[in-house]
C-alpha cells in the first residue's frame, strides 16, 4: 500500500531542537518513508495533511499488559506493599490476558505510541499459554510489539530487603521456577516467536536484581548475544531494592549488573530513581537506556528519577506508562507531559528543564534507540519504517492555535491521534482503530469484570509490620 | 424541570472515608437534590443511571480563562520570566476573552467540574469589557461562575525581589491603576454583576502580595464584608515571592496578611507553596482555603505544595487547574490525579497519602467550602444544590470494571462525562454541551489564531539577567 499526506506540518527537517516547522508532502510506500518534500506527485491514497501534525510514533517503553484488569483497584502504597495486592489479585486466564493486550495496544495507539514493551507478567504453571494469549492480541491490532516475559527465578518472599533480620518477611509460599526452566521457557518462545519482520520481537526481561540470580542474568545475556533480542528489566524502583541490593551484592545494582555484563546499548531498565552518580556514570558509559515511568512513581510513592542528571550524563531517557495497575492508563501523552514537567521542581537553573521538542525526541527516537533501532525507527527520514502519528490539530483540547509540539505535549489532547500506521499499515483512521471491534472489546472488558470496593490483600497483611520496621517507618 | 436518575452508583452514604458503594434512584426537583432512595416514584425526565456514577461537581477553584489563548505558547520557564512572556502575549480584544470563558467552561464540565473560579487577567483600559465578555460566555454556558478580576495597584516591575539592589530589574513601562480606581471598578461589577441566584459571583481578588498595596487589600476585605463576597489570590507561589514578601513587610506573607485581616473561612489563596510551619499553623486557625494547582507548580517549577501537612493541619485543599498558559489544560480530572498522587514521594509513610475517595472530597466539598457554600453544594444530599455529574462508567477508559472512583481519580478517564446539572438546569448530556454549538467554537478559536513558532519576549529579554542574578542562578 501507499500513501501521499499532502501539505501536512512537520518539526522543522533541521531536527528536533529548531522550534520551526515545515509544510511537506510526505510519502508511504510498503513499509517506509518513501519520501519527503515541499509537494510530490500524488500516488496511493492521498490524505490531506492540512491543520495536521505528523510524528513518528512514540514507544511505550514500559508496560505490563495485564495490570489492565487491576487498574484503579489498588489503593495508593509503596511498591513492595503494592505488588502483594497485585499478586493476590492477578489475572489467571489466558483469555484475559488477550483481552488486556489488546486495551494496551489501543490506549497506547490513540495516544501517539507505536510501539509497546510489555513486561508480561505470566500466569504460574500457564506460561506459554500467557505469552501466546499476548502476542495474539497484538498481532490482530498490528501495533508493534516488543514481548518480554517477566522471569525470576526465587520467590517473591526474596523482594524484600531483610534488615537486621534472619528471615524474609514472607513464608515463602510458592516455589519459584528453577533457572533452567525459565531459561527453556524463554529459548521456546524466541524460537517460536521472535520475528521483527512481522513486528514481533521477543525481549529479555528478568523483573530485576530483586527476584533473579545472576544465574539467570547470564543465561539471558546468553539468549541475547546469540538471538540478537533486546534485553530490559526494573532497576532500583524503590529505595528498598536499594537497600536490598546492598544486602545481596555488597555495592549498588547497577554497579553489579555492569560486572555481571547485563548493561549494554541493547538494554531498558524501567524506573532507575535511585542510583547514585557513580551509577548514572556507568548507564552513560555502557550506554543503557532508561524507561522513566513517571505517573507509576508517583501513584507509588518510589521518588523521582533524575532524569536531568540523566540527559546531562548522555544517558539516553524514553518515556513508559508502566501497568494499568500502577498508574491506571495507558495513555502515553500523559506520561510525556507529566514526565516532562516534573522534573522543573528538581532543578532550579530553567536551562536545564525539558522542552517539548526534547520530549517528544525521547519518546520516537529516545524509545527507538533503547530498542537498539534508530537506524530504522524514531525520525521522519526518508527509508526509515512508516510507524507514523497524524494528530488533528483543530481538536477542541488543541485550541487556539499556538505552538503545536507545545499543545501536544504540554496540554491534554483528546480525541487528537487521527491516524496512524505501524510498518506502514493502517492501524488508525479517523481517530478509530480499524483492526478491531472497540465496542466488542468495551463488552468483553466489561463482562469479565465486576465494581470492586474495599479490598484486602491476605499477602499484605502477613507483611505490612515486617516492611515497616526495615523501612523505618514507626 | 425535575429528574429520576434510577439505579445509580453512588458513594457509600456513610461518607467520602467508607469504600462503599449504594445503588439508587436521585431525583431533582427545580435546582434541589429532593430524594435519594433505593426507589423512587419516577417523575420528570427518566435517566438510566445503571453503570453510572453520580458525583457532586467539582470546583475548578483556580483559573485565569484567557490564557486559553497562550496555551502550548510558553517554554518551560519560571513563574517571573513566565509572566513576562504572559503580558507581552496577552489577547486584547473582549471577543477573545469571550471565547476563552466559554473553551474554559466547556472543558471544566466535560472533566467533571461544574463550578469555575476565574482569576480574570483584564485588558488594560478596557476592564470593564473584560468582565462583561467573560460573564457573557459563563451565562451562556451555565456552568456556576465565580469571577474574581485579577486587580492590582502597583506595576509588574515590582514583582521580583531587589536583592542587593536599590531599583527594580524593569523600568516600570506601565503606569499602574491608582487604588481608587481599582476598588471603584470592583464596586461597579459587583453592583452590576454579582447575582449569587443567577450563578454569577463576584469574588475580591488582589493578584497578591507582589503587586497590591495594604490599602487595596483593606479596600477588598471592606467590599467582602459589605457584599458576603468571597475572597481570593495568589500566595507564595514562588521562591522570588517569598523572599519579596521578607523585602516589603519584614515578616512572612501570611504573617502578614493575616495581620491585615485578609485570611478567613472566606478567603481561597492560590498555590501556597513556599509557606513555613507556622503560617500553616495561620492558614489553619483562620480557616483559609489552599487551592492546589499542581500541574501549572510542576511546568514553572515553582516547586510541591506541602499538601499533606496543610491536611494534617486541619487546612481545607481543594484543586485548580490554573490558566491554560500554566497547565495548558483545563481538565480537572487531571489536576485531582496529579494533585494526589504526586505528594506520595513528600511524605515517606503510605498512610498519610490521599485515597481516591478524599481527591474527591477536596474537589467537592472542598471546593464548596473555600467557596463558604459548603451548606449548599458539595455533597449528594437532599436539599443540596443540584450541581451534579454523572459519569459513563462503560467508557473504554474506565474498563474492565474495578472501583469507579479508583479508576476515575487514578486512570486517565476520557469521554467519561455523560451528563452535568448546574442548578438543577442540564448543561451536557450524552457527553455533549447542550447550552453551546462546539463545532462554532472550534472554528472561532482556530480562526483567530495562528500557528506560532520562535516566540521571544522583549520583556523576559529585559529582565533575565537580573532574575537569575537574584536568583542565585549562575
């Protein structure tokens, strides 16, 4: 297929950090950006681009689909006492997963994303049927989709650091699976379903220093140095895991993963709130990306991540909404406008503070880079893949008319994504996805659910005194 | 005109503090709430409220409508260089100011909102039209409006603090109103306008310390008392301001203004950021209202409200959006998500964060009460006044089902409004605005701007060396 947008507004060729804009044709053939000019001989399907803003897509660059059917139920905790509520009352049907799958992919969609990175918690003993249930929902909307099954290998009693205890918090209730089986488990599902081609690419995503051995660690930078897969993982979210990796390491995290390998162009960590500049020195050396996930470390209460250290060190920053559950939507403008002006309170010098233009650089070609990709994503270039956003500026939350890349990212645009396209195909028109039944999937959402009020979680109560007192709270 | 709303979500009646739901029938009888019952006799219009939520209005408590027209505008910058570019932007054409009360309007309802406190920047030598057209706007569209002209009787110079030096950084370009003048036009637009009956409120609102002499103050609290109007301004929003206050009076600006007898159970102050324990203490024993603005205190980086403490204190806190230059948004749903849970990563202890259910109850009743109608408005109670929303609980946005008010103060809700009643009159209904054509108010908003890049503000320009001077900013 092919397609001509006539007369559409683009940031200025010069790149992102010129505040102009240019009046272009822009051209889709296959797969690709086909071309980009003043005016070009119409071919294909001609779409008029007038009172219109294209983008590359963004990448929501953290996510965990199935938190969907925990989202608004959890009441505001930090987020050890937070992930007993989430274990006690996840999702344990592989039907939901689909479903879930495919609201992520739809809020990520009609929020200017392209691209997700779904951390996929999957359902003890239905592993294979959860990952499959996933990558299903994501092939039928098309969106393109980086699948990370969410593996450790000790149990969730572990999590916790112990202070100047002897025992975990947690009777350790369920057995974690053995290294080498999630290892056979995560060598199946590449074999099976690893094809960046079709938009399908499966990452390596141990949850973090947390819950996994550096057994496992090394088995999957082993997976990924031989299958060429991306590798992601959470890093030091709260100041627990901080105290906890001093527990089990003896110096930081991210100075452990750095000796143990797993660091790396190739490599996203969600969250990395509390590193030390030591720690930020060595994710600018080794060039990880960081996920900043700000709206989830906010609900959470983990702090704020030092993005502008970040940006200042070259670390390169791209933006996720994490779970439903943690910040309870998938919209991923939100997570750039809050992600954007949070940290003004953290810098005094203005020079410092993120602009939009910088904002929406993190979110295309920031997201692509963490997914070792800006060669072929992330800028509107002639031959890179047409992972496109057409957004309709004449959208009552867009109004007046000022500086569009202002509006996008610093308002709070509705009903604004009029079109997009993943690899070049339709995935949007009209502001509707066109690959799927929304109001079938409102039914099945809605039919699988019931109102929830006053929740308990037996995990948190067993718990709540022992996290308390290691975490000093009286 | 009368209504049965049957079978409707609404909170526990026990409280904002209980997790409850009940499921009634709420009818409204003239501008009353006149029964809530498991079931009532139907009369006037039947609404099906099942997968409904009723909730009393909010208070969009903080708002300066004609920034509408500079949103998206403004880099990221701080308050006093922010202002800069404010008045070098300003509309200037009654028309305008027109169009913003009604685009403010329109998205306050559409966001769960029913009542709009406008801080009302006025047009240089044609004040009056000022308040005539943004008055106009609010009776077209009948949301409740209290419109509260932004006055001051000292020039824009004077608002950054000296320093080591003995002029201010502006020459002062414009001759400020005498006091008498100002008061004079307040005496007139109360006499002409206020009409609490009608839904139009006149409020005394002095811009703040930084710019009003004690004899306006004392002129507003004369007029406040003579006419039971309610007060309002701006206070200690940034760094700059209270280090001005310690110039001019010596002490803290509460300390002050509490002396001048300006705070009171009457009296909303916007911001409140840079306020010590002790003029907590202040805010409380007087019974002053915060009006929070979280999302314009990130985008100036003027820093996190001390909201937990103002709770524990025993201060009423309620939620603003604050002009759309500012925020660029004026969704309330959003400022009650950001306003919640961003005060999670101030205060280490869980159990002192705000649920769901009390975000609610300061957007309500807390609005109401900073409004001294907490009598009338603000809670689902028969004999309160029916400013009332009902929300789609079916939205895509708000599935699968868990706890509505959850989902609605945590998620991202869109397209959620069904239906809003101000004083008992519909103003949307079926998620549309009844009282105004908003495809007409899309053309007139788009027409009368332009696509805007390369903004630069002679009097940022003027005074940036300065600022950063005093600042202490290298």
């Amino acid at each position: 297929m092919s397609y001509t947008i006539q007369q559409v507004l683009i940031p200025s060729p010069s790149g992102y950090q010129q505040s102009g804009y240019a009046v272009v044709d822009v051209q889709i053939e296959g797969d690709r950006i086909s071309a980009i000019a003043p005016q070009l001989e119409a071919q294909g399907t001609v779409i008029d681009g007038r009172n219109k803003l294209l983008l590359p897509g963004f990448v929501n660059a953290h996510t965990h689909s199935s938190e969907l059917w925990q989202r608004g139920l959890i009441p505001p905790l930090p987020l050890e006492l937070w992930l007993a509520h989430l274990y006690d009352f996840t999702p344990l049907e592989p039907e939901q997963i689909y479903l879930s799958a495919l609201g992520t992919a739809v809020e990520t969609l009609l929020s200017g994303g392209t691209t997700v990175v779904d951390h996929l918690v999957l359902i003890p003993g239905r592993e294979r049927e959860t990952i499959a249930a996933a990558i299903r929902g994501y092939r039928e909307v098309g969106i393109r989709a980086y699948v990370a099954p969410l593996i450790q290998d000790e149990p969730f009693a572990m999590a916790l650091p112990k202070g100047d205890h002897k025992t975990p918090a947690l009777a350790a209730s369920e057995a974690a699976p053995t290294t080498a089986e999630v290892l056979e488990l995560m060598q199946d599902t590449i074999e099976q379903y690893h094809c960046p081609e079709e938009g399908i690419n499966i990452v390596v995503a141990p949850t973090g220093i947390q819950l996994c051995s550096d057994a496992l660690f090394a088995g999957c930078i082993e997976l990924s140095d031989r299958h060429n897969l991306c590798r992601h993982a959470h890093l030091l979210e709260s100041q627990a895991q901080q105290m906890l990796a001093q527990e089990k390491y003896g110096c930081s995290a991210v100075k452990h993963l750095a000796e143990i390998g797993y660091l790396g162009s190739r490599t996203s960590l969600a969250h990395c709130i509390w590193l030390t500049d030591a720690d930020i020195e060595l994710m600018a050396t080794t060039q990880t990306t960081v996920v900043h996930n700000p709206l989830s470390n906010l609900r959470l209460g983990s702090g704020i991540a030092p993005v502008l250290k970040y940006r200042q060190a070259g670390v390169n920053v791209t933006f996720g909404c994490d779970g439903s559950a943690s910040n309870d939507s998938q919209d991923l403008l939100e997570a750039l406008k809050i992600g954007s002006i949070l940290h003004n309170v953290t810098d005094r010098d203005y020079r410092n503070w993120l602009t939009p233009r910088e904002t929406i650089e993190m979110a295309a070609l920031g997201g692509a880079k963490g997914l070792n990709a800006a060669d072929q994503r992330g800028s509107l270039a002639v031959g890179q893949q047409a992972d496109l956003v057409l957004y309709d500026l004449t959208s009552l939350s867009l109004l007046p008319r000022t500086d569009p890349i202002g509006l996008l990212v610093l308002g709070r645009p509705s009903q604004a994504v009029d079109r997009v396209w993943v690899n070049g195909n339709p995935i949007v028109t009209d502001g509707q996805i066109t690959t799927l039944n929304t109001t079938q999937l409102r039914q099945d959402l809605f039919n699988q659910s019931q109102w929830v009020s006053n929740l308990s979680s037996p995990t948190m109560k067993e718990m709540e005194v022992r996290y308390r007192e290691v975490m000093g709270l009286s």
